[in-house]
C-alpha cells in the first residue's frame, strides 16, 4: 500500500525536515506534494534524489490526497487543516 502525502509548509525548516524524513525511512508514498504560500509557488525542494515543484496552497484542491503533514504556522493551519480533513485526508499538524 502507498499513500498520496501534501506537505504543507514545504519551503519552511519544517516542511524540509518532514520531506527528508520521508524519504529517509522510505514511506511508501505513491506522489507527495509540496504545498506553500502563493509566494512560494513554483520554488523546487528537495524530495531525496528528485525535486518537488511547490503548488500554491490556497489553489489546491485535497481531493484524493490520504496524509497531510502541516506546519505552516497556527493561522494558516486553523485554514487549511480543517478543509484538507473534510476532504478526507488525515492531517497531522
């Protein structure tokens, strides 16, 4: 099994860590998304030996999406934590 993981806060200290951590235990992911502020959309970060292309959160529908790994910081997360859960995802924040 593999799971469809949004890593919101991706361009941050913690958002890299959470990526590299990812990586580094080898999660079984099927596609992870980096999510970030409109400002920081179409930045790269790293996902181990790939870049990941930052999608801008608030355009970004979570349909689909099994996991979300949120640390954007209390405002944005009392946004978006809500709206990624009810479209079905577990959030961790």
């Amino acid at each position: 099994m593999s799971y469809k993981v949004a890593v919101v806060g991706a361009t941050g200290n913690v958002g890299h860590e959470m990526l590299s951590i990812l990586h580094e235990r080898n999660f079984p992911v099927s596609d992870v998304i980096a999510l970030a502020s409109s400002k920081s959309a179409g930045r790269e970060v790293s996902f181990g030996e790939d870049d990941l292309k930052v999608q801008d959160l608030a355009a970004f529908d979570f349909k689909g999406v099994d996991i979300v790994l949120s640390s954007p910081g209390g405002k944005v997360s009392a946004e978006y934590s809500p709206k990624a859960a009810k479209a079905g995802a577990v959030v961790i924040d």
